[in-house]
C-alpha cells in the first residue's frame, strides 16, 4: 500500500514555551504535548517526518560555550557543531516521547533521529547579510553592548526583545536525504533537519565543510518534503491560522488559499512578519510548486483538527 | 565482512587540548580515512563511538555556566554528544567516500539502549564524569542533586555515576534497515544513552553511563556481524597486552583472555571493559574481536598489526 507521508515541522515555542519554562523538564514537558498531537496525525494513516527549530536551544550551547571559555578556557563551540548537538538532544527527546505515545496507543511503528546537513551555496547572499535571529531574547541595551563587545548583530524581533542574527542562507540540498526516505518508505518516523539542517558548503574540491550560519527550519522541511515525496507539509507554529493585515484593524484569518494567491499575498509584502510568518508562506509556496498537495499551517493542539479540514490555513494547488 | 567498529573516545578528540575543536575534526578525519579503506575494500560497517572526553567537556562547560544557563542530565549530554561527534563523523567519512568516488551514504542515528544490571563481575561498576571539585562545593552538590561524590586522590571530589549494562537497542530496526541497504551507519555513541523501562512499559533517560563495548556486541548480534573491532589507542593496547605490536597480527585465546583478565588488575578501566565484553561473547557465539590502534584500522582482517581474540585455540580463518 503506497504510504501517505508528511513532513511536519514544529516550532520553537513546541519546546520552549517561554523564557520562564527553559529547563530540560520544562522542555521535555512541552515536547510531550507536542509528541501527542503528532501520534494523532500517525493515527490517522500518515507516515511522518519530523523537522524542528532549535532557536533558543542553540543559544543555551552557545551561552555554556562562551561562559566556559571566559571561566574555563574550554574551547568554544563552532556554530554548526552546537546545531548537531541540538539535533541530538532535541531529537532524542522527541524519539522518547514518541517511543512511549506510541506504546500507550498501541501503534506498531518505530521512530529514529537522523543526524542531518543541509547543503547551501556559499555564494548566497544572505552571508553579506546576517537574519535569523538566535538564542535568547535580551533587552536593548545588552543587545548593543554585545554589538560593540562581541561584534553581533542584533535585531528587535516582532515586539517580542532582541535577538542575535546570523546569516540564514537557502537550503540547497538535505545531504541525508535518501537514508531519510530510506526508513520512511520502511514506514518509520523520523525526525531530522532539526533547526533546518546543520549548515554546510562545498570547498574548491567537493568536500562538505560547516559554517556559522543557521537555515529556516521550514525551508528545510518544505526542501526535505518535496525531494522524499510528500504530499503535505504541516508547519506548527504559534497561531491557530494566517491572518492578512496580521495585528492591525483589517486583520483577516485566512482558512484557505490556492498557490497563485498565496504567492499574491507573499508579494504584496505588507502581510506576513519577516522571519515570522513570511518565511512559513514561503516554504509552503515552494512546497506546493514542487508537486506537493497540501500545506497547512497552525498551532500545536489544532494539528488533529487542522488535519480534518475544521482549522488551521490551509494552501492549496488550486 | 558485516564488521562493528567501536573507537575509543579518546581518539576522536586532539591530544592537544589547546586545538578545540579543529584538533577533533583532524582526529576524526584521520579516522575517517581509515574507515572509508575498510569501505573501500567491501566491508560493511556499522560504527560506534565513546564519547568521556566530549561529555566531559560539556558538563564542564555546564558547571561553568550554571548560574546563568540551566544545566543538562546526563542522558542529555549523551544525546548532545552523539549528535556532535556523529555529525562530524559522518561529515568525514562521507567526504573521504566521495572523493574516492563512492556512493555509499553515511548516517547517524540517535540511539538509545535500556540498561539492566550493572557492568559484569570484574568491571568497573562505577565511572567518575565530569570535573573535580573542592570538598565543600562536592557537600553541596551531594546535597542539591543527591549526587554521589568520591574522592579520587591528587585530583579532588567527582561525581560518580552507576555503569550499567546494556540490554537492548531501541533504535535497532533502522540501524538493520539501513546496514542491510549497505549504508554506514553511526550509532549508539558513548554506548548508547541509557534508558530504563517503567512500569508501563514507557521509557526514561537514566543518569548513568553504559561502556560502548556491551552495546558492540549487542550491535553485532542484531546486524550479524561477522567481527566486532576495538579501535584503541595504541599505547593502551601495548601497556594492556605487554607486547609489540610491529609484528603482525596477535592471537589470543580464550583461556589466555581469561588470565589477562584476572591477572592484571592495572588493566585500564576502558580497556577492561573490552576485554570482559569479549571473553563474554566470545563464549557464546565466537564472534572474531580485534582490537587495533587507528592507523592499522584499514588493513582489517588480514594486513593489520593488532590484537584478535579467538574463541578457541584454532585461529578462525579471516
């Protein structure tokens, strides 16, 4: 029987709710809940892959790393390297909590975490111009102070504090991409492109070198779910659905829309934050040009209602 | 040959400590070198890893940090650290294939093993991890974490963990599904991150250390491999074995295995975990054991100077 299979990509606040919930209990916690909405989707006949962001856990490596190095002298750790221990410890949380959601609904399925790189063009202009923002919020003026002291570049983020930016290149390729549709045509859950992929370029020779750099975690999974065949993208986010004029008086929740005006909302530019929901619309319009059925976009617990037509945004070929 | 390699964690970190980062990616290149002949020759590999050094990085790095960042269990770390070192790995390895014009993928799974008792009669049953502190900071942390602390003479306190015995893979149907489509695959670093079963049967993370050289056996009885190899560093086989190793390939038996075991008792503690896995197994199925530094890794099965543990007195043809 041909599998039904979907890339769902969760996002940040699946695992760090906020900045007083942080710790490995409250992040174990908050990807349970998560791990059970992604059981009811495996529930309902689909064979899934799992990307995830890893904003503020890579700032908590990045934190350690700096502190001991400044204490310590323990030699710090380079960006890609902190986005692979993050996949390995996301990811084994979420495998765990999978494991025991599936063994408590008597579902016959395995789940695994592969470690995963994502290849991007180390011509992309996104290096002359650092955007996504990483780590921790912080208030503006240590936000500047880290700007003179440490040569950062920072960003006030939706209202939300500052943040860290990196560049954020495109995603050119999932280097893991055929072990990962290996096992899940084997029909296995697996998670990976955890914060996007650990950013990697080809040098002069061929050979795959990391960079600091840090990739769209729904870039990659909308790359990911059109080279494994998918037929739908879910990208989980914080709100329940779109909005047109998102935050203003003429604010318009959008239950569906066709590609074509999806990609007339995304031009028209005034829509959709940038690194916010932008970028969600984005992943959904190449998913959707790349052969893809469905993309829905909504929050953790509407996933299941979502899936059923009742909620959520839903973007369509036509 | 199906093979199970199993290198020490010390060799994928740089002697010097001083190189960061930079010194383990050129241990693991070295390394990678060595596993990709071993491809090259048609062996199929399944690689696992220690991983004392890099965990014992990070708790440093946590300890460092604890008044700002939150700090990380064990079975985090472990989880951290598999991500990283296999990250690294693969990225190496996959390298080294290419540009010898391999098609072979490289992977690594997030693998977690259910531990049971504690290490066999005659091995170390407990491991000290991470750093050393002064007496009244140990009373704390003793108090705060009900962390066991031991005094470990000219250095200070350390905490101590259990050292248990690995039971089963949990991951073990996709490391098979993707060594049986002739992909390398990385797992179960640092022996795997222990988990223990509840009561209803779902799974926890336990603070506790599993030795990589239970899980190698276990790893060659789920993939029937045909010899599991220890790569060690190669004054730690010299010192445990008191021989040179330019001449060839050593045999050992089982009843001269069972007298080093016993006889010995400055045997390292790494090592002697090998050695008792071995004798175990090798009483059981008569599985070959190598055990080589990395420059003769290679040259397996027949051109290599090193150790092979023999079941019986006549030497299993390679």
């Amino acid at each position: 029987m041909p599998q039904k299979i979907a890339v769902i990509a969760i996002g940040g606040n699946s695992l760090v709710k906020d900045k007083s919930r942080q710790s490995l209990q409250d992040q174990y916690k908050a990807v349970n809940e998560t791990c059970k909405h992604i059981t009811n989707m495996i529930q309902q006949g689909w064979t899934v892959a799992i990307g995830h962001g890893n904003g503020p856990q890579v700032g908590f490596v990045l934190r350690r790393s700096e502190i001991a190095f400044q204490v310590e002298s323990i030699h710090e750790v380079p960006l890609d390297v902190c986005g692979a221990d993050t996949q390995g410890a996301t990811g084994y949380m979420l495998q765990q909590n999978l494991y025991n959601e599936f063994l408590e609904n008597d579902i016959d399925k395995k789940v695994v975490t592969v470690v995963t790189q994502v290849e991007v063009d180390r011509n992309d202009q996104a290096f002359q111009n650092p955007t996504k923002p990483i780590g921790s919020f912080m208030d503006q003026s240590l936000a500047f102070k880290k700007k003179e002291q440490e040569g950062w570049s920072v960003r006030e983020d939706a209202g939300r504090g500052w943040r860290r930016v990196v560049p954020s290149p495109l995603p050119k390729r999932v280097v893991e991409e055929p072990a990962v549709k290996k096992l899940i045509d084997a029909g296995m859950c697996v998670i990976t492109v955890g914060g996007g992929g650990i950013p990697v370029v080809a040098d002069e020779s061929g050979r795959l070198v990391g960079i600091a750099a840090v990739i769209d975690k729904d870039y990659a999974s909308s790359l990911l779910a059109k080279g494994i065949g998918a037929e739908m993208l879910v990208i989980s986010t914080a709100v329940e659905k779109v909005a047109l004029n998102f935050g203003k008086q003429d604010e318009q929740w959008i239950d569906r829309m066709t590609l074509e005006q999806a990609k007339e909302y995304y031009a028209e530019g005034k829509h959709f934050a940038k690194g916010s929901m932008a970028p969600k619309i984005q992943a959904c319009i190449w998913f959707i040009e790349g052969g893809g059925k469905t993309a829905i976009i909504t929050n953790p617990e509407n996933i299941s209602r979502a899936l059923a037509g009742e909620t959520g945004t839903w973007i369509v070929a036509d | 040959m199906k093979l199970v390699i199993a290198i020490d964690g010390d060799l994928l970190v740089s002697e010097d400590q001083s190189l960061g980062m930079a010194g383990q990616l050129d241990a693991i290149t070295h390394i990678a070198s060595q596993l990709g002949e071993l491809v090259s020759a048609g062996h199929n590999l399944v690689i696992t890893h220690g991983n004392a050094p890099q965990v014992g990085f990070m708790l440093l790095r946590g300890e460092a940090a604890r008044h700002i960042v939150h700090p990380l269990p064990l079975d985090i770390c472990g989880a951290d650290t598999q991500g990283a070192t296999g990250y690294m790995l693969q990225q190496a390895l996959k390298n080294w294939l290419d540009q010898h014009c391999i098609t072979i993928d490289v992977l690594t799974l997030i693998t977690q093993v259910v531990v049971g008792a504690p290490a066999p009669h005659g091995a170390p049953c407990i491991k000290g991890i991470g750093p050393f502190f002064e007496r009244e900071r140990a009373q704390a942390l003793k108090k705060n974490h009900g962390w066991d602390m031991v005094m470990v003479p000219g250095q200070g306190y350390q905490r101590f963990v259990p050292c248990l015995t690995p039971k089963r893979i949990l991951e073990a149907n996709s490391i098979r599904s993707l060594f049986e489509q002739g992909e390398v695959v990385v797992c179960s670093g640092g022996g795997g991150i222990p988990v223990r079963i509840l009561e209803q049967g779902n799974i926890i993370g336990v603070e506790a250390v599993v030795d990589k050289a239970y899980t190698a056996f276990l790893l060659g009885e789920e993939l029937q491999a045909e010899a599991i190899i220890f790569v060690s560093p190669v004054e730690r086989i010299v010192n445990t074995f008191d021989l040179d190793l330019n001449y060839g390939l050593h045999d050992f038996d089982f009843s001269e295995l069972e007298k080093l075991i016993s006889c010995s008792p400055n045997i390292e503690d790494t090592m002697r975990h090998k050695l008792i896995a071995s004798r175990n197994s090798l009483e059981e199925n008569g599985r070959q054991v190598f055990i080589v530094p990395p420059d003769q890794l290679g040259k397996i099965p027949d051109r290599c100077k090193g150790i092979q543990l023999l079941a019986g007195k006549t030497p299993v043809k390679a």
